[in-house]
C-alpha cells in the first residue's frame, strides 16, 4: 500500500444489525430517567389542560324499519290497484331522503339549531340547550355568524355588552335595532336563578349549521336481511344529540306521508272527475226508464225476454270497461308522449295487465326518486344521468306494453260490438215497446254497475288518505350510548402512555440514527480484528493515575490487558516489549490507555517505559503531572540530547518512567529518521516494558512509522465517540498488515447510557 498523502485511503463496510438487547435498551432508558419525568409530567399536564378546556362528545343512536311495499301482487289496496302509491322503496333512496339537506332543514328551523346560548366559565363555556333564561328572535333575517354577551340584570331587562366592555340595557320582549339587525330577546321560565349573570348567545348561518350537522350525522344499514336502518350522531348535549334523530325521523314520516297523501290526492281527483260525468249519465238513464214506463204502462219485462236482455247486459258490460280501459290507456300513451311529461304517471284504473301494472309501479317510484334528488341536487348533476336513463328505459317498455294491451283491447271492442249486434237483432223481434224499456234498462244497469265500483274505489281511496301511514316504523328511538361516555381517567391513562412511550421513541430514534459505536457486536460484524480488551467508564480515573491503586473496575481490566500482553509471545528481544497505542482521531482515550497501561505493567514490579511521541499534541505530562518543557522524545531525534536526559521519573511507581514529547518542532518529520530505532534500542536494553503513545493515525502516519519497530498495537475505539465508519479503516488496516499483531480495545463503555456493557458488583472488590 502506498502512502502519498500521509493518510490511508477508507472504505465502509455495512454493519449487520445486532440482535435485539431488551436489557441493554431499558438501561439506557433508566439512564435518560428525566426524559421520562419531564414526558410524563407534560402528558399529565395536557391531559388535565384538555378535562377542563375540551367537552366530552356523546354517541346517540335511533334505529327504523323501513317497509318495502307489498310483496304479493295478490294483496293489493285500492290505491295500489290504481298505482299511484306503495311502489317498492329501495332502502338506498330511504337512507338518501334521511340524508337530505331539506329534512335537515326542517330540524333545524324546528329546534332553532342556528342559536346556541352558552355560559361562559372559567376554563370553557357551558351550553345551555334546553334551558336558557332567554331566547333570540331576529325580525329579520340575518346570515354570517354573531355573538351577543348578555348581562341579565333582573326579570324584565338585560344589558348587551359590547367589545369595549361597556354595557347597552334594554327591556324583554321589545325589538331593538343594531348592526347585526333587528331582533329581539324573551325571558323563558328559566329565567329566575340567572339573575346578574351572563349569557353567550353565539348565532350562525342556518345553511352552515345544516351542512355541519349532514356530517355529524351517520347513516347505516343494521343487516341486509331486514329493512332496518341505524341513524347515529355526535353531539356535546346528549339531549340535543337526542332532539336531532327524534325530529329527523318524525321529519322524515311526515315527508312520507305527505308524498303519499299528494299521490292519494290525485287518485280521488280522477275517481271524481269520473263520477262526476257518470252521474248525469245514470241520471238520464234513469229518467229514461222511467218515463218510458209512464209513457207506455208497462209494469214488468216478458219472461220471455229475460235471458236475452241478461246476455246483452253483460256484453254491454264487459264493451264498457274495455273501453274504459281503453280510455285509461289512450291516457298513458298521451302522457308518454308529452316531450315534459308530469311527475305523475297516470292512473291503470281497471288494467289487469299485472306486467304494465309493475311498469307503472316502477316508473312511477323512479319519479319520486328524481322529484326527491332535485331538492338537493341541481337538474345538470351527473348523478340524474343513470336515473333517466332507466326512466327512459321504463317508459320504453311501458309504450310497447301499451300497443300491445291497446290492440287487444281494440279487437275485444270489435267482438263485443258484434255480439251486440247479434243481440238488438233478438231483441228487434220481440214487441215494439219492450224492445224499447229493454234498451233503456240495459243502460241505466251499466252505468249503475260502473258508478258504484267508482264509488267503491273512492272509499277505499278516502280511508287510505285519512289513515295518513308511512313507509317507516321506529324500532329504537333516539338514545345515547352509556359505553361510550367520555372518560376523564382514560384520558389521563392516554397520556400517561404517551408520556412514556414519545420519550422512549425519541430514545430509540436517537439510537437509530446515530452512526457511533455502541456495541461490541458492531465491531465484530464491521472488521475481522479481535477486541483484545473492554474498559469501562470511570469518571475517577479522568483525573490521575493513582485511581489505580484502590480496588476498581476500571482497575480490574487493565490488569487483565496488562496479563494478556505479558503472556503474548513476544516478537522482538525476549527481555522486552514494545506495545504501540494509537486511534483513528482524536478523543477516543489513547493517551489515557497508553498512561493507565504503562502504570499497570509498573505496579507489576517491571520496568516500563512510557514514551509520548505525539510531538504535535502532546497530553501525557499535564496527566501525569509533570513539566511539558522538559527535554524529550523530540530533542533526542534532533540528535540535541542523550536518552537518559529526557528521561522523568514518575509519582506513580519507582519502575514507571517517562519520556516527554519534548521541545515542540515546526517540523514533525523526525519519526523518519534513524534516530527512532536507535531510541528504541536504547530503551529495549534498559527496560522490560515500552509504550508507545502515538497520534491518530486516521489523522497522520506517524503512527505507521511507529509501528515498524513495535511488537504490537493497541488501536483504541471508544463507544459513544468513534463513528462506524472508521470499522472500515482498521479492517483495510488488517487486510494491508500494516500494524504488527493489531488488536482493539474498546473503551469509555458505559453500561448505563448506552445499555451495552456488563454490570460489575464491587461487592469483591472492596475489603473484608
């Protein structure tokens, strides 16, 4: 490997995740206890903040049950013999009417939702729905939103208060007129105990209340068996919320029943309009009969005559209603040729066509859809674009159903009128004069016969119209929901959680993000060169050396490095060792290894050397307490003094001595020079132990040059401190041999902030 720029070049390799450490994680946790203070204590404080600021919200629920008209074509009422009520009523279009913007109107003006009177508190306002002291009644209408402070002073005036907090007095039940209008205000009976307090009246624009409550208001089928639908809504005053579904319903009934009494209205019209002509003609048929009697003495027909006039009764019948039926259809085909027909379809009085029948019944449920759709809808909206495609659809198929039955009835006119024929020619041969009350009495029988099935159908229509039913049966009236009443604890429970578990998140962000070394296992899986050593973080031996003495953890392992490299088999002269120590940048704890290693191998009783060759930045006099401006490893290599001057003895121990950086040079270049292992050699005679404290080699390549004369390197990463980049660096570094037996200590482990590490008992550590 070539070395150019005094730095070799790096590489990443990605570290594989270590496995997951629950220990190590509710350590750190343990560790960043005041995080978890500070969250729980603000959760808390929100949490009590939002019982008393925010209103809890009530569920309120109503179910019904929706009739899908008659399903037997065999039971059929007057009206639905003349199709103009009971069409199948599908429970999507049900569910569309309850949605609708006009029933919704109609509870609100009903309820006077647009007002909403409040008294104010200290943290929130209270609502006053339903017993008010007072009620607002605007002469004109006004639209926006206004609010209106009122100051009751007694049982006949008030004073409104006004932004500048001046107050304005005025009588009940008197108008008054303002910027906001003309409107006035009326004590209701809950005025006495309000006395001297203050009423918020806050007004809104009806249409905005409408469309707030369209969304508030959820509307949902209960099963797909039964026709049942559930009306559910959210509300701060239950009793409101309970108002609203009650008077949507009742809005939604009478919406039903009006519906149905308008198609009843038109269906007695038309009997009328029947009867009305039917009734001059039975009259005249009448007279007839019976001024012919007087005219001619007769007192009863022949008995001979008595079949033929039956026979001919009862073709004149059958001629009557088809061609009643004719006319009916004649109607419809009118109606279906209007390029604007009307929303109502004509009556089918006496068709008992069962299939035009349904036609009609379904095209006649399609206009009530459509008539429904625009009062909410505007007539261009895509959505009438499928609806009037099956009108047309209906009205297509109904228009061939009709030629057909009109044909038929046609031919059935032609037949009767030919037995007719067949039958004057019988009655031509009896007498002259009961030929003639023959005749007579055949017509009065047929318009009797047709003018009391009108008036029967009248009846029925009558009673359908007084009786007033609707479409719908209410299963469940408005009521609220007991098991989903707000609760104040569960919102103190919710922020207990939170207040744990966002501090815990931030922690595990944090952990996620960071690029530090935090884990032995990062190691291992970033670089094949082993952990020789683990020192733990002990903020005693910062200070000095003398922390070694007394029975510590820290204390511990170097003992345990300190074994480990004695019993290494050493590469150079066997009589001594040179260990080299060094780091990829600054901070990582080299020199204090370097310091703590040389004052362990010295407490051993082996002469050891500690020799500080960062002659850039040179630590290791302040740390051991001693001149910076002694000669040292520098003025040697300049060859401007002998070894044992820039030798120190050392507080620590009588075998432990040190080598200063020396007179700091411009030029750092004499590492190069033959000086060095002459040094070296010197040293290797006189003692058992030489270290080696080096700079950063990721930094400068002073430390390579180092490493050409040492036995071994002690290459420090920190936790907390080394980024996992520099994994990379020290496994090219193996992979290159540049440094002689390179093995890693990892030190600065704390256990308790990073929760990796392992947790030492001092217990037999200390005296017994």
């Amino acid at each position: 490997m070539e070395i150019s720029t005094g730095r070799l070049s790096t590489f990443y390799t990605p570290t594989a995740p270590p496995p997951l450490n629950v220990r190590g994680i509710l350590a750190r946790y343990r560790h960043h206890w005041p995080w978890f203070v500070v969250g729980v204590a603000l959760a808390l404080l929100a949490a009590y903040a939002y019982n008393q600021l925010a209103q809890p919200t009530y569920e309120v629920q109503a179910s019904i049950l929706v009739e899908e008209g008659n399903k037997q074509p065999g039971e059929r009422s007057a009206l639905q013999e003349l199709d103009f009520a009971n069409g199948n009523n599908v429970l999507e279009s049900e569910m569309e009417i309850l949605r609708s913007r006009r029933l919704m109107q109609q509870v609100v003006q009903t309820l006077g939702l647009s007002t909403v009177y409040q008294r104010p508190g200290r943290f929130s306002a209270q609502d006053l729905y339903g017993k008010s002291p007072v009620q607002l009644t605007f002469l004109h209408t006004l639209r926006g939103q206004h609010v209106l402070n009122i100051v009751l002073q007694d049982t006949a005036s008030f004073a409104v208060r006004a932004a500048d907090g001046t107050l304005t007095r005025h009588a009940f039940g008197r108008p008054i007129s303002d910027s906001l209008g003309t409107w006035q205000l009326n004590a209701t009976a809950s005025l006495r105990g309000f006395e001297g307090g203050e009423v918020r009246i806050r007004t809104s624009s009806p249409e905005a209340v409408v469309q707030a409550y369209q969304k508030l208001l959820d509307i949902e089928l209960i099963n797909k068996v039964a026709p049942a639908i559930r009306l559910q809504i959210k509300d701060q005053v239950p009793q409101r919320g309970i108002d609203v579904l009650n008077q949507l319903i009742a809005a939604y009934n009478n919406a039903s029943a009006t519906e149905k009494n308008k198609l009843t209205a038109n269906a007695l019209q038309f009997i009328d309009s029947r009867l009305g002509s039917l009734r001059g003609e039975l009259n005249q048929a009448e007279s007839a009969v019976t001024g012919y009697r007087s005219q001619q003495g007769l007192a009863d027909v022949a008995s001979q005559s008595q079949i033929v006039l039956e026979n001919t009764q009862a073709n004149d019948t059958r001629l009557n209603t088809a061609q009643v039926q004719l006319a009916v259809v004649e109607s419809i085909e009118r109606y279906l040729r209007n390029p604007q027909p009307a929303a109502t379809v004509p009556t089918t009085l006496g068709i008992t066509d069962e299939a035009l029948n349904n036609l009609v019944g379904r095209l006649t449920s399609l206009q009530l859809q459509r008539e429904t759709l625009l009062t909410t809808t505007p007539a261009g909206n895509p959505l009438f674009k499928p609806l009037d495609s099956e009108i047309q659809t209906t009205q297509l198929a109904i228009r061939t159903s009709v030629q057909n039955i009109k044909a038929s009835l046609l031919t059935t006119i032609r037949e009767l009128r030919s037995f007719n024929s067949g039958f004057k020619s019988s009655i031509k041969s009896m007498p002259g004069q009961e030929q003639q009350l023959v005749n007579r009495k055949r017509q009065l029988t047929i318009k009797e016969n047709l003018y009391n099935y009108l008036l029967q159908k009248r009846e029925e229509a009558a009673l359908s119209y007084a009786a007033t039913l609707t479409n719908s049966r209410t299963i469940d009236s408005a009521y609220v929901l007991p098991s989903r009443l707000a609760s104040r604890w569960l919102s103190y429970l919710v922020a207990l959680v939170l207040g744990l578990v966002v501090p815990a998140g931030l922690l595990q962000a944090q952990a996620g993000l960071s690029t530090r070394l935090t884990t032995r296992a990062e190691i291992e899986a970033a670089t094949r060169v082993p952990v020789l050593a683990e020192l733990a973080l002990d903020e005693r031996d910062q200070v000095g050396l003398g922390a070694l003495q007394a029975p510590s953890v820290l204390a511990e392992q170097l003992r345990g490095l300190r074994t480990r490299l004695m019993l290494a088999p050493p590469s150079g002269p066997a009589a001594s060792q040179v260990v080299l120590v060094t780091s990829s940048v600054s901070g990582e704890g080299k020199s204090f290894l370097s310091a703590h290693l040389a004052a362990s191998f010295a407490q051993a009783g082996h002469a050891t050397v500690l020799v500080d060759l960062d002659l850039r930045r040179p630590k290791l006099s302040h740390r051991l307490g001693l001149s910076g401006s002694h000669l040292g490893a520098s003025d040697f290599l300049a060859g401007q003094a002998d070894w044992p001057a820039t030798v120190q003895p050392t507080a620590i121990s009588p075998n432990l001595s040190f080598i200063g950086s020396g007179t700091q040079l411009a030029t750092p270049d004499l590492l190069e020079g033959p000086q060095l292992a002459k040094l070296l050699a010197e040293l290797r005679g006189a003692y058992r132990h030489i270290v080696l404290d080096s700079p950063p080699l990721h930094l400068v390549a002073d430390a390579l040059l180092l490493a050409q004369a040492s036995d071994c390197t002690l290459y420090v990463v920190r936790q907390g401190v080394t980024n996992q980049e520099e994994l990379g660096f020290i496994e090219e570094l193996r992979q290159q041999e540049q440094l002689p037996k390179l093995r890693l200590i990892f030190n600065g482990i704390d256990s308790q902030k990073f929760g990796y590490g392992y947790q030492y008992d001092n217990q037999y550590l200390r005296p017994a």
